[in-house]
C-alpha cells in the first residue's frame, strides 16, 4: 500500500463524454504531480502543485484537460470530451519520488 | 528529444544472475535520478534514488551506478529473482523543473528459471 489513492481504477467511456479522475495524496505531502503513460512508453508529466496552487501544466494539458486541488488536499483530473487518443493510464504521484498511486486506466471507445 | 534513453527494451537473465539495466540521459542539469518498477495495470514502485553528488547507492539486492561524466547510469539486481520480472524505469528530474519527472521507456526485465 504506497499511500496514495486512485479511483477509479478502470474506466471506459465513449468518444466525446466527459471523465473525472481523483487522487487523495499522502496526507502529509504537499506536492502532488499527475503524469500520463500509453504502451510502450514511459509515464509523462502533465501538471504539478504545490498545495492548492497548479505551477506547471506541460504543453500535453490541452484546452480538454483540467486538474484541480481544491485545499490542497485531493486532486482532481477532469477530461473534457473525450477522444481515443486519450487512453492511457492516468498516474498520481505523492512528492517527486516514490509514491505513486496505482493509476487510472482510461480507455475511450 | 528523448532526454533519458532506455536504449534495451527487453533483458533476459537466468535466475540467481546479476541484472543490469542501463539508462542515459542529455541533460545535463539532472541531479536526481530514480528506478521503478511496474507491473502490469499497476503505477510505478519506486526501487532506489541518488543523487548527482554520489556515484553509488546501494539498498539490499539492488545496486545504481551513477557515472556523470558519461551521463550515464545503471541499476544492478543481485542475485536476480523471478519476482524482479517487471518492466524497470529510468527517471530524472532537476530543481529547476520543480522535479517533475522525465521517464525512459523502460526495459522489461524477464528471470529465467
């Protein structure tokens, strides 16, 4: 058990509907990172915060993409209509090293 | 521009071996770098870190070489286990990038029996 939770695990959506991702971090932690990875690959960065405050959105966040940390407690990934290039698995991260959640695997049909 | 290279996308080692996965990078302003190891469906377990200020580091069967000049490192298991079967990632991150991590392809380490 690292610590960090993802829900859901699994999601299938069709093309165009929206989806919503949530991560709770290690409580103590204040930084919090959601990274994407697609087979084959390693995982990317897409967005970083520090608290309640987003820093960093890399250029793979479109316009479709948003994330929230409300309280800098949990965070949210939110994918607005959906497109098949979207599926991956969608991964939280707790700090910079260590502990990541189990991830979401998005697939979009 | 791949900025950490994975250049081995599959090793096979027999059982009770040593496994040496290789990772480089480009940049230079790396100063951290980590293992993880993934199963399938699952998020990435970190394995071991260090820092660009030593060369070695080393936690139980899992060694990692850092060699700066060449920008270069490497992750040693011994003795090799059928349990360490897993796809293995090379990350780095900087200061300056809030540490975000840059993540090689990995390489899917297979123990033989």
């Amino acid at each position: 058990d690292t610590g960090v939770s993802q829900d859901p695990r699994h999601k299938i959506t069709k093309r165009g509907q929206n989806v919503t991702f949530r991560c709770d971090p290690i409580s103590e932690h204040n930084r919090l990172y959601w990274y994407r990875q697609t087979l084959g690959q390693g995982p990317e960065f897409l967005t970083y915060f520090q608290n309640e405050a987003q820093l960093e959105k890399s250029r793979l966040l479109s316009d479709r993409f948003s994330a929230e940390r409300p309280k800098g407690s949990f965070s949210t990934l939110e994918i607005q209509r959906t497109e098949q290039g979207d599926s991956a698995m969608y991964l939280c991260a707790s700090t910079h090293d260590g502990f990541f959640g189990q991830g979401t695997r998005l697939t979009v049909v | 521009d791949q900025q950490v290279k994975q250049n081995s996308p599959s090793l096979s080692v027999q059982e009770g071996r040593i496994s040496i996965l290789n990772c480089d990078y480009t940049n230079s302003m790396f100063d951290y770098f980590l293992w993880y190891k993934k199963y399938p469906a699952e998020g990435p377990t970190f394995l071991i870190s260090i820092s660009s200020i030593k060369d070695k580091n080393e936690d139980g069967r899992f060694t990692v070489f850092l060699n700066k000049s060449a920008k270069h490192l490497s992750l040693h298991i011994v003795p090799s286990q059928p349990g360490d079967s897993a796809v293995y990632f090379c990350a780095a991150s900087a200061l300056n990038s809030n540490y975000q991590l840059i993540w090689g392809a990995g390489t899917k380490l297979i123990i033989k029996p």
